[in-house]
C-alpha cells in the first residue's frame, strides 16, 4: 500500500506579512548599513551631483548635519570622501593635516564621539591632478610602490585625526602591509583597516567620478583594479591582504558581484563588507524617476540580495533613509 504524502505547500509561510516576517531567511538592520558622504573643500552650500539625485557633496558644515541624521537613524558607520580645492601630482591634499578630510574628521569625532564608526577612504585619486589613484612613473604609468609611501602617510594622518577605520581603495599591491606598519609606527595600533580587497575596473563607478571630481585624465583604471572577468583572483585578493594585516575585507561593486560577495563570505573569517557603488545608484534613481521601478522595492530588494549573498555589512547611498525606515 503506498502512503498518502500531502502535498507540499510552500506558500503556507508565504501567507501573510507576519508568516513571511518570521520566516525570512535575511534580515537588515541599520546597523549594517555604512553612508559613503562627500565633503568638498572651499565651498558655501551643497552642490548636487547630476548623476546622483539626493546626494550631494558637502559642506563641512552641512556634513556635520547630515552625519548627525545618519547617526540618529542608526546607522553602522559612516565613510568619508574629500575634494580638495588644489590637486597635484603626488596628491598633497590627502595626507594634509589641515586637509578636507582631516578637518571634517575632527570635526565629526567631536561632534560624534563613538556614536558610530568614522572612517575614511585612503586613495590618491581625488587629490591627483591626473585624477589616478597613485603617483606616476616618467613614462606615465602608476608606481605602485611609491604610491604605498604616499598611502602610508595619507592613513597616519586620517588616523591622527580620528579616524576609527582607514579603508584603502587604490589596489596597489601591498598597501595593507604598507599601511598598518605605518600606523602602528605612528601609534595607531587600534586603529583598524577595511580592506577594499576585491575592487573591480568597473564601469558602475561612473557617477562617483563626477561627485568625487576624480575621473582619470588619461587611460583607465584597469591596470590595477580587478578584471570584471575572474572571480578565483578575487580569494586571492582577500587572503592577501588578510595576511598584511586587514581585519575586514570588502567586495565593490556589490549587485554585479554577488557571487563574488558569496565565495569571499564563505572563505574569510573576518567581517565582509560590500559597497553598492555609485552607478548602482543612479540606475535605481534613474528608473524610478521615469516611473519604471518601483522605487523602495528596489532598494529594499538590492540591498536584501547583498546581505542574502553574504554581506555582513553594506556600504550604500541609501543608508540613512533605509535605516529610518528599519528603525
Ligand atoms: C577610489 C574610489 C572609487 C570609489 C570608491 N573609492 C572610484 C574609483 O575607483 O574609480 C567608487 C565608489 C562609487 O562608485 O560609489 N578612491
């Protein structure tokens, strides 16, 4: 006699709200959610970015504000981006200590306090008149190792300031090692690095190059960011800088890379973090403004994909307003 099974019924948790509420597999929380903000030199008022509707770069004055916002809504941490007034060949701003994000440092760790975590972008290419992300060779080509003295020296001073996390985003190879004997050098054996391990040459990054000013004045990045096409370079990638020293790794961009996202989460033992970058904001906004995405949904649903693939943390436009919401 063969037994009677009931058929399986999947959409029993699938009833309501609060089935589906106690059942999700993945959930956000504010606190997983990092604000990349711009800060510019030399300027009166925010100045909007064309490309990214309700994001602006800002004054030191109206980043205190906004920050203070994004502490209110609970977010994890905030990141910050500067744009000189002066840019150079060697990037002098970056490693000023009366630079922009130096001053607006200070500024939000007195204002701020341990609230949430302050950290700082450490790179060269808002600061280089050719707008790459290291020095240059004679021959015009970036030199990756005395481009590491410029980056150890940009992490010591953002340190000094008050940076809690210097996150180094240039993909030269050795700037972990570089940077956290610099720091420890210098005293900062707590402050910790984010490493932007696995950073691909990726055409999402558009938008950011107008709001950071940093668009590269010749050729591409591709010489030192990642190739869109590998994914096992990648592990290779965040073991190394593991091993110089990271004590958090990121994938960037995040939506194209979600499998990326996944095999670095399942490899590390360490906090992943994954940045959904620029361009996949202004894709959203874009769409939603002609009436051809659902706006919140398609927040929502991106940044649940980030954390499903496997991301502890995000870095996102958005993390102010969704961390409201969450609250
Ligand atoms: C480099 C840097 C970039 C981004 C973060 N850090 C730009 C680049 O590599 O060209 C991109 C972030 C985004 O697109 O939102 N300092």
């Amino acid at each position: 006699m063969s037994a009677q099974f009931p058929v399986a019924r999947p959409r029993r948790l699938r009833r309501t709200p609060a089935l589906r509420r106690l059942t999700a597999e993945t959930r956000l929380a504010p606190a997983d959610m990092i604000l990349p903000m711009f800060v510019k030199e030399g300027i009166a008022e925010p100045q909007p970015i064309g490309s990214m509707p309700g994001v602006v770069q800002h004054t030191r004055e109206s980043l205190r504000k906004a920050a203070h916002e994004a502490v209110e809504a609970g977010v994890g941490g905030i990141i910050l981006f500067g744009v000189p007034i002066l840019k150079d060949a060697v990037g002098s701003g970056a490693d000023a200590s009366d630079g922009i994000v130096q001053s607006a440092v200070r500024d939000l760790v007195a204002d701020l306090g341990d609230s949430t975590v302050i950290m700082t972008d450490a790179c060269l290419d808002e600061f280089t008149d050719h707008g790459h992300c290291g020095v240059l060779t004679a021959s015009g080509e970036v030199d990756n190792d005395a481009t590491l003295e410029r980056y150890a020296s940009v992490a010591v001073s953002q340190a000094a300031a008050g940076s809690a996390v210097i996150a180094p985003s240039g993909m030269m190879d050795g700037q972990v090692e570089a940077i956290r004997s610099a720091l420890d050098a210098a005293g900062h054996e707590n402050v910790s690095i984010l490493g932007y391990s696995v950073k691909y040459a990726s055409a999402f990054y558009g938008p950011f190059r107008e709001a950071a000013e940093c668009a590269p004045q010749f050729g591409d990045r591709a010489s030192y960011q990642q190739d869109p096409a590998n994914a096992d370079e990648s592990l290779r990638e965040a073991f190394l800088d593991l091993d110089e020293g990271a004590d958090m790794v990121m994938v960037k961009p995040a939506g194209a890379y979600l499998d990326i996202v996944r095999r670095v989460r399942d490899a590390v033992d360490v906090p992943v973090a994954a940045y959904q970058v620029s361009g996949e904001y202004a894709m959203i906004e874009a769409a939603a403004a002609n009436g051809w995405l659902d706006r919140d949904r398609t927040i929502m649903e991106s940044l649940t994909a980030i954390r499903r693939a496997g991301a502890d943390m995000i870095l996102t436009y958005y993390a102010t307003e969704v961390a409201r919401k969450l609250g």
